[in-house]
C-alpha cells in the first residue's frame, strides 16, 4: 500500500468518527481520518449526558480523542473533503477515491462519513452571536445548566411547542414565544396552561443583549421579554455533499407533516445504498447526543471491520486455490456486524 491508500478513511473527527477510527485502527486496520476542524458543538461550554465526561469542553474530548487514536498508528489529516468517487477501473470490491479540497487524494477500501450536520438558526438578530453561551437548542444537553432560570422558548414550528414541556421540568419560569404561522391545538393550550407555562403570541424582533449579557427577546411590537437563556429549535441539516459523486445525498427529514432538516439514510450499522460506504452519527441521527454518537461509530465501525475481514478472507481461500476472488458481498450481508 502506498502512502496515500488506506482500508478506511473516516470523514469527520467528531465524537462519532474519532470512536469508528479508534475501534478499527486497534483491529490494525490502516486508517486515516480525515477533519476539517469545525465541530458543531464547538460553541457550548462543555460535554453533557457523556458518563464520567460530564462538563468536559468539547476541544478537550476531541484533543483526547485525537491523541489516542495516534496512538494506535492512526493518521489524522486536517483538511475538508471535497468528493469521494468509484476508483477506476472498478473491481469486484468496492474501491474508492477521497479528493481533498486542498487537491491531495486518498485511496481507500471502505469510507466512513460522520461529518455531522449544519445548525441553521432563525434568523432574527443576535441570535447567532449568543449561540451555543444563553441561545440553546437541547434540554438533554444543557437543561440542567439553566435550570430554575426564565427561559424563552421560540417556537417557530408546530414540532417546537413540545420542548416547551421539556425546559417546564428544569425550570418554573417558562415563556413559550409563539412564531407567525405556529398555534397549539386545543389539548395542547390545556397542558400549556396547566404547567404554569406563559404564552406569548407576536414575531420575535431581536434577541436583546446588555453588555455580554443576554437581556431578553424583544417582539416586534417592542415588548421585551426578559428571560436569561433563549431555547430554540434549529433546521439541521447533514453534512454530505461530498458523498453526491457516489449517487448518494441527504434526503428531507419530516415530523409529522414539517420537513425539520435531512439526513443520509442508513441501516442501524450505518450501512448506505452504495457498497462499502457508511454513515455515523449526526450525519444520519439528528437528534443523537456525544454519547449516542460514539455508541453509532463504534456500530458502523463492527459492520466495516467484518467486511474487511471477510473480503480479505475470501481473497486467502482463493489464493490458495488459484483463483480470482470474486465479490464477497454475494455471500456476507453488507451490515453484519460481530457483537461483543
């Protein structure tokens, strides 16, 4: 193998991609991951829900993350995919070519996507800029830290209302912020209503901001609510352009009736429709936290491992034989996976 061919590249050096890399570079697979650099939880100030890393910063996992996974011979590149395209001439295996954006290319046996996904906030001023500090989007992920505050909760889908419910348990001040176009049924003002939870109806204006301190958010009437976090639901949407070549892009995501962001979908060992590619992560769970992610990579990370294994199988039983190994994805299932 040259110094540019791997059995793996793993697209993505979050949570999700840095558990897949490990797993396979201790089954002494050559790896090579590939990162741009840019977390999605890069804002927040610490990892959540994650046993026994409880309020670790993110740059602090990740540098961990990194540091052990060189430690198994791993390669980290630091850089951004551009394209992931069929190797040719084109075998009984999958092959694939990796083109970086800085012109750089990579072989690889197998392509391990868990590049995540894009956050696309509402677009009212100051929200961005509080993002990830007092403007949150999980109550799983950073509830607890806000916890007997006032939180405003901007709804700006019909989905939305519900997470209401979710702060109401972390905190008695609850303002639920009712978006153009968004109103509760009849049920839900009744549960509204009983929680304590106060409704206000009118477009958000701009999220008010003191100093460094987030003051509240103010209606485009110039009513201010004062709270001190501001909870809102984001359009996520999966990091996958590059995987396009290969026939293979993010489809919509719905709840109920309302198209929330995209994915790229996969089994549950994040097998994809193209031989040989896999997906882990928020690239294909929306909604999966750090820990859901490593518990996914670690998953497509075993379907991969099986694969090599039974193609490199195949090809020493017909070495021995004389033979032309044929594919071996007519004889294995493309996701079976050993579990431990």
């Amino acid at each position: 193998m040259n110094a540019n061919s791997a059995d793996v590249v793993v697209i993505g050096g979050g949570a999700a991609g840095l558990a897949a890399a490990t797993s396979l570079a201790r089954f002494r697979h050559r790896l090579v991951l590939v990162d741009a650099g840019a977390p999605r939880n890069a804002p927040a100030s610490g990892v959540h829900n994650y046993l026994s890393r409880d309020g670790m910063s993110p740059a602090d996992l990740l540098a961990s993350g990194r540091a052990q996974l060189r430690g198994y011979g791993a390669q980290i590149i630091d850089g951004t995919v551009a394209a992931v395209r069929p190797a040719l001439p084109s075998g009984p295996q999958p092959r694939f070519t990796v083109e970086l954006a800085d012109g750089r290319r990579l072989s690889a046996r197998r392509v391990l996507a868990a590049s995540g996904l894009a956050d696309v906030l509402p677009q009212i001023p100051g929200l961005a800029e509080r993002w990830g500090r007092d403007v949150l989007h999980c109550p799983y992920c950073h509830g607890w830290e806000v916890r007997d505050q006032r939180i405003a909760v901007l709804a700006s889908s019909t989905p939305a209302v519900h997470t209401a419910f979710l702060w109401r348990q972390l905190s008695p001040d609850v303002t639920l912020l009712l978006q153009p176009g968004v109103q509760p049924g009849d049920e839900q003002w009744e549960r509204l209503a009983a929680r304590g939870i106060t409704v206000v109806t009118g477009p958000a204006d701009e999220v008010s901001i003191d100093g460094d301190r987030l003051r509240g958010v103010r209606l485009a009437g110039g009513h201010l609510v004062e709270c001190d976090a501001v909870a809102i639901s984001t359009s996520l949407h999966a990091r996958a352009q590059f995987l396009v070549p290969l026939g293979l892009r993010a489809t919509p995501f719905t709840m109920g009736d309302i198209v929330i962001g995209s994915r790229v979908e996969a089994g549950p060992t994040g097998v994809t429709s193209v031989p040989g590619v896999y997906v882990a992560g928020n690239v294909t769970d929306l909604f999966g936290q750090v820990a859901g992610a490593v518990s996914s990579g670690l998953a497509a990370a075993a379907a991969i491992n099986t694969s090599l294994i039974d193609e490199d199988t195949d090809a020493a039983v017909a070495a021995t034989r004389g033979e032309i190994p044929g594919p071996s994805a007519a004889k294995v299932p493309a996701d079976r996976g050993y579990l431990l």
